[in-house]
C-alpha cells in the first residue's frame, strides 16, 4: 500500500476550510431540536475524523449517532464530540492560518502561464496534489483579471470534476499565450 501523504494533506486542509465552526452548529442544531439535520452532521462528522485518524472522535460520533438514530438526544453525547472536536479544529487553524496579505503572491501573467503549464498533468491525472498549487495560484490572482477563471478551476476540482477543470486551464493557456484573453 503506498501513503498517499498530498492526499491526506487535502483532506487535513479540507477539513479545517469546511468544519471551523462545526461546534457551534452542532451546539445550535442540539438547542433547535433538528434532530435529522443534527444526525447527517454527526455522521458526516464520524466519517470524516475516521478518515483523519482521530478515532476518538469518531468514536464518540459514532455513539452519539446511535443515539440520535433512535430520536433520541443526549447533552454528554454532544458534549464529549465538541470536547474532541475543538482541539482538533483548534491545532488545524494554527497549521493552515492564512498568510498575511503582504506575503502574499504578487500577480505576474508570466508566473500564471508557468504554474498553469505545471499544473496541466496534475489536472489531467486527477491529482489530489493539485490542490495547493492551485490555492496559491488562487491568492496571487485575487485581484487580477483572471481570478473568476481561476476560481471556477478551483471549485471544478474542490467538486472532483477535474476533466472540467483541465479544459478550463487549458484554454486560459491558450490564450494566455495568445494575448486573447478576454474576461
């Protein structure tokens, strides 16, 4: 079995970007009594922090979910899943803190047209190590003419519709490298 570390580190960085305020949504989905909304959450929950190798909390997840299978609802259940879930989130935050804007990427259409070319394979191959590349090439763009194109590239990917996401970057090369672009 090969370890597939840029896999595991996307789904970390997934994880922190989708779940940072996951407590306090479980927390409000336990007051509103939306117990069915509160039970998907919880089991996506279970899922996901089995996939991280925090087992406890999917473990915990795992009991809680039982429970509220049964309609039924349980405060110690809640509280034990967000007591193993804050820390978690808590350690993720600190490890992919956003960069400051002054460190940050300053847009050059050159450097686009390189990372494109270098990103291409990774997009045809359906890479997972696409991701951060792909994050940076989205920061040093945020404020040029091609931030829209590459912000679809990314959502195409984030949405594993990676064919999509290669036809997209290829055309944006294409153009790129015929000076026709065209927002």
């Amino acid at each position: 079995m090969s370890v597939r570390t840029d896999l595991y580190l996307s789904l970390m960085k997934g994880f922190n970007k989708d779940q940072q305020g996951l407590v306090e949504k479980l927390e409000q989905l336990y007051t509103s009594d939306s117990g069915d909304m509160l039970y998907l959450t919880v089991h996506s929950l279970k899922s996901n922090a089995g996939y991280l190798g925090a087992y406890d909390l999917s473990e915990a997840c795992g009991e809680f979910e039982a429970v509220l299978g049964k309609g039924k609802t349980d405060l110690k259940l809640l509280n034990k899943v967000t007591r193993l879930l804050k820390p978690l989130l808590f350690g993720l935050k600190l490890i992919y803190a956003e960069t400051p804007v002054a460190d940050k990427e300053v847009f050059s259409s050159l450097r686009l047209k390189q990372d494109l070319t270098q990103l291409l394979p990774l997009l045809q191959t359906s890479d997972f190590a696409v991701e951060e590349p792909l994050s940076v090439l989205q920061d040093m763009c945020i404020s040029s003419d091609y931030a829209s194109v590459i912000n679809d590239i990314t959502q195409y990917v984030d949405d594993i519709e990676y064919e999509k996401a290669t036809v997209a970057a290829t055309q944006l090369l294409k153009e790129l490298e015929t000076g026709a672009y065209d927002e």
